[in-house]
C-alpha cells in the first residue's frame, strides 16, 4: 500500500499536535504541582540575625579562656583575642579585662586598678594598640600555617 504525500502530511500534522498536547499537560501538571509545594512550604533562607534570634548556642567553659582580675572572672571566647591578651603586659591585660569585659565604667576600672582615669585611658589606648599589633601577627601565623 502506497500512502500519497497529503495523506502523510495529515498524519505528520496530527502527530506534531499530539505532541503538542502532551508537553503543555506535563508543564500543566508540574505548574500545578509547584503551585501546591509553594503554597505549603516556606523558604527558610534566613540571614544571621533571624538565625541568632530563633536558637540559642550552646557555650561551654571548657571551650573559653579564664582571666582573673581583681576580684573578677572574665571568660573570652574568641580563642585569638585570648592569646592576644595573655600576652599584654599586667596593667595593660587588667585595663582590657576591666573595661572592656565587665560593666565597669571607666572610673570604677580605675578605682578597682588602683590607678587614676587618665593613667587608665593612656594603658587603655597602649593596650589596644598592642592588641591591634599581636591579632594582626597571629592571623598571619595562622594563614601562613594553613598554606
């Protein structure tokens, strides 16, 4: 049987539209699905301070640094900062702990210390000095030692 040129262009036509049909009903349906998905499911693209506001993180003191000072227990998490204070100098390190890591005033810290207020405010700014210098040398041991 010899099947003429319109006759397979008929069939060429149908099958196309058949086609047709099929992938816009599958896009249909997962169109839909999707629909349904998002109408039940909430995207939990958090940035840190919704994600620090919905947990509590858990902190151990065997995972903190000890300072005591004057009386005063100070626990420093951040294990740089730590090593870095460790290294300061006695009134600089109490000067650092006192005004930084209590919620002593200025003029309590210096009471506490023993020493005037313009006395603390120069080891103060020493200090920090000296702090900025140390963290800047053990971030580059660190990068170094990871290289």
């Amino acid at each position: 049987m010899k099947i003429d040129s319109k006759h397979a262009e008929t069939v060429e036509c149908q099958f196309d539209v058949y086609c047709k049909k099929i992938a816009h009903n599958v896009a249909k349906n997962i169109y839909e699905k999707e629909k349904k998905y998002n109408q039940y499911n909430v995207s939990l693209e958090l940035n840190m301070e919704q994600v620090n506001k919905s947990c509590t993180w858990d902190c151990y003191k065997t995972e903190t640094t000890h300072f005591q000072t004057h009386g005063y227990t100070v626990l420093i998490e951040d294990e740089t900062i730590a090593k870095a204070i460790a290294k300061l100098p006695r009134k600089q390190r109490d000067v650092i702990l006192l005004s930084f890591f209590t919620d002593l005033n200025n003029k309590k810290a210096a009471t506490v210390i023993g020493i005037s207020q313009s006395t603390l405010h120069h080891h103060k700014a020493s200090a920090l000095a000296n702090l900025h210098k140390l963290i800047k040398t053990e971030e580059l041991q660190w990068e170094y030692h990871t290289k």
